[in-house]
C-alpha cells in the first residue's frame, strides 16, 4: 500500500479527501460566482448602465470588497424605491 506524509496517512485516503475537498470548494465557487453576478446585476440597474458598460467598469475592480463598495456608491442614485433601496444596503 502506497502511503503519504510519512507512512501516517494511507495515499488512497489522501485522495479521497483531496477529491471530496475538491468537490465541495468546488460548489463553494460555484455558489460565489452566482451571487457576484446578482451583485452585478443590482449595481448594473442602480447605475442605470447598459450591460457592457456596466460588466466592464464593476468587473475592473479585482475583489469583492471594490465591488461591493460600486455597488453601495450607485445607491443612492438608483431609480429603486427606499425599500429596495434599503434591501441593498443590507
């Protein structure tokens, strides 16, 4: 039997676990892309863009909290009304 790290864990269980992290990290991803791009879309429609303006300007920023941070900035100038308003801040 083939073993890692030393002999301590068996190589067969190594890739197991590597193929169940794989999995779930993978739908963890999955999950995160979704909901960048509802983030998009609510700053798309608060910013009152065209899609490839929009998708061109929020994509730029490199990480989560420079898009967020778009998004919050085109708020108060959205044509939503203070409920949907305020649903987006939270």
């Amino acid at each position: 039997m083939s073993s890692s790290l030393g002999g301590l864990i068996p190589g067969k269980d190594i890739a197991l676990a590597r193929s169940e992290f794989h999995t779930v990290y993978g739908a963890a991803m999955e999950s995160w892309v979704k909901l960048e791009g509802c983030i998009f879309y609510w700053f798309m429609c608060c910013a009152q863009m065209d899609e490839k303006m929009g998708r061109a300007i929020f994509f730029s920023a490199k990480n989560f909290n420079g898009r967020r941070d778009m998004l919050n900035a085109a708020i108060p100038f959205s044509p939503f009304d203070e409920p949907t308003r305020e649903f987006l801040r939270s």
